[in-house]
C-alpha cells in the first residue's frame, strides 16, 4: 500500500510544478535623468551615450527617463537630486559653488593641457575620489564622472586692438560669466564683464566687450565669427569639464554588480577619447576652417608670454582654496590644486 500511495503523491508534485506559471520578469528601475542643458547640445551628447549603453549593459533592468532643462531649475537641480526627486544630473559643478566649491577646479587657469591629463586625475584618479568624497558628505549624491566639454580661451572684437603680448590684456573689457573667470581677467590686469551667452554677440558689437573667455564652438554657437576677427591660444582654461552625479538614494538601490557596471561605462576611457575627437576634429575643427574664411585670426602667444598669463592668474588658485575652506573642505581643496598644478607644470612644453 505504502508504494501505491507515493507515486501518486509524486505525480501531483510534478504537475503542480509543471502547470505552474512562469516568475514574471523583473521590472527595470527607471531613472530619471537631467540635464540642464538643451537636448542635442554638442557637448553633451557624450552623456547619452553612456546613459545608452548604461541601459544595454543592465539588459532590461535599467531605463533611463531623460529630460532637458526640467523638471526642476537648474538652480534647483543638486537639491532636488540630493532629496531624490531626480536620479542622475548633468550640470557645471560651478552652479552650486555657493555649497559646494570643491569642484571649481574645472574653470580655473591652467588646469589642464590635454583631455588625457583631466581622465587621469579627474575620472580614474585621486581628484575624482576625493569629488567623490566630498559630494556624498555634503551633498548625499555620488559622484559618477567628469565629462568633456572644451577649453577656454579669448575671442577679439573686430573693433579692439589685437592681442600678441600677455601685456595686450590690460585694460580690456573681457566677457565673464562670473565667479573664478572674473577674478582670473581682474588678475590678467583687465576688467570683467558680465553678460549671459546670448548676450555675447551683442555686447561685443556694441563695444561693451573688447574680448571674452569662450570656447572654439562659441564663434559658430554664438555668430561670434561676424564680430570678432581674432582668438588668443593656448587656452586660459585648458580643459574645462561638467560633471554626472546620481542620487545617493537612487545608488544604494542598485545591486553591487549594477554599481560597479555603471562607474566602468561613465569613466570609460574610449568614450572620452572618442567624443573629445569628435569635438576636436568633427566640429571644432570646421569651425576654425569656417572663422579663418571669414577673416579671424588664430594666434598662439609665444611661451614665455603664455607663461606670464599663467602666473598672474596663479591667484585664482588661493581664490579656489580660501572659498572650499569655507566650507570646511580645505585640505582637499589644496590636494586638487597641487595634483592639478603638478601635472600641469610636468607637461610644460
């Protein structure tokens, strides 16, 4: 009897198993995603693809929800991303300076000769941990990465006097967007002037502006081209970044092996050194090509001239370390600058 009875019993255990249905597939995490710049920006467009192969690299168990400009302020953004209304954001560190300063470095004189020398420091090396640090302590938001964007360097009315010599800068109206790049044209012995982009154009036309501290693809972008006639290399800013945070909230929900899949897409080496060439070659590059037809100059100040521009703007450096030890974070502030300036001076032709 005892044989008779476990068969049947096995065979209900079967069919129950075979009839059951199959676990439903796990819903992906949706992410919501801001930047605070215009969709299709040409220097950001770096970040979709990252937040593209983010997504394929999940397989299915992440989707990211982008937005443009919204659903909050760009002044609001760091808040709302530290408060977890939104999961990623892409902004200039510089917008939230008055909380957070320690990543000012990104705007600053002679930070950088190369894109290679910013991914060393700033994406897999010491200045993006300590970014990293500082961010989670002060802001509860992780910081993911540094992106490229594009040096600085000066763009001259057509109506001013040209520039060849460090000299040349004093006593120009420079065009500033505020905060370290006024202070850095107040040391070059010039004097700041604060208009928006799209104020540039007109204040250069009008006289306000001799000069401004700009990117290449500001003369396309802006019209620059039709009322300025020359740019002034090396830049003053060699490498200047925006910088990808995700909330701490939103991070500590994702699994060891999500965590580490993201860091390794957002500081992937080939990506950086793809879209920089993209930016180099692909549209700045054109850009030039264009502005040299239409009669601007490129002029590189001779090296010794260089330098003076470097050293009188050596201040902003203290500028940088007096507002982080503001807010308490001195040491590191002072680790970046001598990280940064060692490389710098390492590198110097």
């Amino acid at each position: 009897m005892k044989k008779i009875f476990v068969f049947p019993v096995a065979f209900v255990l079967f069919a129950a198993i075979a009839i059951s249905p199959a676990p439903a597939q796990e819903k992906p995490l949706t992410l919501i995603y801001e930047s605070v710049y215009p969709k299709g920006h040409m220097r950001f467009l770096v970040v979709e693809e990252m937040l593209d192969r983010i997504e394929a690299h999940s397989k299915g168990r992440i989707k990211v929800d982008r937005h443009y400009g919204e659903p909050v302020s760009q002044k609001e953004a760091l808040n709302a991303l530290t408060r977890g209304a939104i999961d990623l954001l892409v902004a200039y560190p510089t917008y939230y300076d008055g909380k957070i300063a320690i990543g000012d470095w990104i705007q600053l004189p002679a930070n950088f000769r190369s894109w290679q020398d910013c991914w060393d420091l700033a994406v897999n090396g010491r200045v993006a941990e300590i970014m990293d640090q500082i961010y989670l302590k002060n802001a509860r938001v992780k910081y993911l990465t540094s992106t490229p964007v594009a040096p600085y360097n000066f763009q001259v009315a057509k109506r001013a006097k040209k520039v060849r010599t460090f000299e040349d800068f004093k006593g120009m109206k420079i065009r500033s967007a505020g905060g370290s790049a006024s202070i850095a044209i107040k040391a070059l012995g010039a004097s700041p002037v604060m208009t928006i982009g799209g104020e540039y154009y007109q204040a250069m036309q009008k006289g306000v502006v001799d000069a401004g501290l700009m990117t290449t693809y500001s003369l396309k972008q802006y019209r620059l081209w039709e009322v300025a006639d020359q740019v002034v290399d090396p830049p003053l800013v060699g490498y200047s970044v925006g910088f990808l945070w995700m909330s701490l909230k939103s991070w500590e929900k994702l699994s060891g092996d999500l965590q580490d899949m993201i860091l390794k897409t957002t500081r992937s080496k080939d990506l950086w050194e793809k879209w920089t060439q993209a930016y180099e070659k692909d549209q700045d590059g054109p850009i030039i090509a264009e502005a040299k037809k239409m009669g601007v100059e490129f002029y590189v100040l001779p090296a010794r001239e260089a330098e003076k521009m470097y050293q009188a703007t050596n201040s902003v450096w203290d500028w940088y370390v007096e507002e982080c030890e503001k807010q308490g974070t001195g040491a590191e502030a002072r680790e970046v600058r001598k990280l940064i300036q060692e490389r710098f001076k390492r590198k110097n032709p």
